[in-house]
C-alpha cells in the first residue's frame, strides 16, 4: 500500500552534520527522515523555494528532457529500506518505472510537481511518529526552513 506525503523540508542532523530530508503522511502524524547528500539536498531546496539556476542543475535537465520527449512523470514512491539504503520508483506516463535515489526522486517530483508517495512497510520500517503536541517543533522547523539558503548546505 502506498501512502501519500509531502515535502516538509530539507535540514542539517546534528551533531553528524547530515543533510535530511523529512516526508510527511498526508492526513497523518508519521514522518519519514531520509538521509540525502549535501548537492542532492541543495536541489530539493531549491526546488522547495521555487530557485532557478544560472545553469540548470542535473534534475532541471532531466525535468526539460523529460518535458521535450512527451514522457511526464505520473509519481515517484519512495518504497523500501534495505540494508540501512533507501530506494524509490519513478514512474513515467506509459508505464515505464525507473528506480533512483530517494533524493534524485523527490528533486524531480517537486520540480514537476508529481504526487511522492512511499509504502506501508517503509512506514513502519523507518517511520516515526510526532503526536499533533509536537505540531509546534514542526512549525519551527517550517521556519526554519523558510530562513535557510540553500547555500548553506553546500562544502
């Protein structure tokens, strides 16, 4: 089963100095925290605050080859955890299915802005839950969020 999520944002974990990506159940209180590297988490920033690049980055290519050959993305699930990796789906119009990273997947997904996904068991596997008392750390974090540069996650 597949549940749908959104985008909460992109933050440094400490004290690993990690980049994260935190997903959210639509509807729900359980998170999803995905460990992303520092360009991956740069492009889902960017996405987030709606940035364009000089130059396109990787995914804004992917995104114009995509859009050139008629081939839109219909979701992307993020759909399982083995061996402590995280793997998710891209699905294409047509059927076609094409496994990538979480963080190159929902970098696409926003851009193109394609329903994120991830499965029941990744759920329960991975997920974690913050009561609706937490709502406030999740507001803060939102500002947080809003305050970041997406600079601030490059070396």
């Amino acid at each position: 089963m597949s549940i749908p999520v959104e985008v909460v944002g992109v933050r440094i974990e400490m004290p690993s100095n990690q980049p994260i990506v935190l997903l959210k159940e639509v509807g729900g209180i359980r998170y999803l925290p995905i460990w992303v590297g520092a360009v991956e988490a740069s492009a889902i920033a960017f996405a987030q605050q709606n940035l364009i690049p000089a130059r396109p980055l990787t995914h804004d290519l992917f995104t114009s080859v995509l859009h050139i050959v008629g081939t839109p993305v219909t979701r992307v699930e993020i759909s399982e955890l083995r061996d402590g990796v995280f793997y998710a789906q891209i699905d294409l119009q047509g059927g076609t299915s094409v496994s990538a990273r979480p963080s190159d997947a929902i970098a696409l997904a926003i851009r193109v802005k394609a329903p994120i996904s991830a499965s029941e068991e990744l759920f329960a596997q991975a997920g974690i839950e913050i009561p609706d008392q937490a709502e406030d750390e999740v507001e803060k974090f939102r500002a947080f969020l809003d305050d970041i540069n997406p600079d601030d996650f490059l070396a």
